[in-house]
C-alpha cells in the first residue's frame, strides 16, 4: 500500500508547477486509506470473533479497538485542536477498554483458581 501510494503521488505531481503539496496533504496521503482498510480489518475480525467466543468481555475489548481506529481515523478529516483531541481521546478510550478487559480477565482467572480444589 505505502509503494502504491508512494508511486501515485509522485506520478500526480508534475514538475512543471515547481510547488509541492502541503505538509499536512502529504501525511495523509497513506494513513487515510492504511486506516480505512485497518477499520474494515477490525470489523471483519469483530464479526469472525462472535463465532468463536461467546466470552463478553473478549467482544467488548474488539469493539472497543474498532471503536478506537475509527476515532482515530475521524482525525484526519479535521485540523487542530479537534484532531489532537480525537487523536488523545482515541489512545484513552483504547487504554481504558484494555485496562478494563485485564481486570476482568485477572478477576476471572483469580475465581477460576479458588475453586479448583486438589486431593
């Protein structure tokens, strides 16, 4: 993708007009479509784990993942201080759902265990 990106961008720049394009259009170039095709990795990947797992807190932390790479990618279209937030917001909120998955998974493995019993 990034080769792809790379040779139409160059190809679209003509040497002729002596200007190239903004920093910022530049940036965009290859995360705009690495993310839109990370998203619908991310929900194909979400849909196969309902198949496979019936375990809520394994679909809540998938979701929240997507949830993420769609903020994320919404950052894009805007400048400033709204792409910095949702940038930050994104990063938090996947934090926080991976924080809250490990507690769930440290509580389960800690009730699984005490009622095991050995003679």
């Amino acid at each position: 993708m990034a080769v792809v990106t790379l040779f139409n961008w160059t190809s679209d720049i003509s040497l002729a007009t002596n200007s190239l394009p903004d920093f910022e259009i530049i940036n965009n170039l290859f995360f705009d479509e690495f993310f839109t095709v990370l998203i619908l990795v991310d929900v194909v990947l979400l849909l196969i784990s309902f198949f496979y797992t019936d375990k809520f807190h394994k679909i809540i932390r998938n979701s929240g993942f997507v949830v993420s790479t769609i903020l994320i990618r919404m950052s894009f279209g805007v400048s400033g201080l709204v792409s910095t937030v949702l940038i930050i917001s994104a990063v938090l909120f996947g934090l926080a759902i991976i924080l809250i998955h490990n507690k769930y998974e440290k509580n389960s493995f800690t009730n699984n265990s005490s009622t095991i019993t050995f003679k």
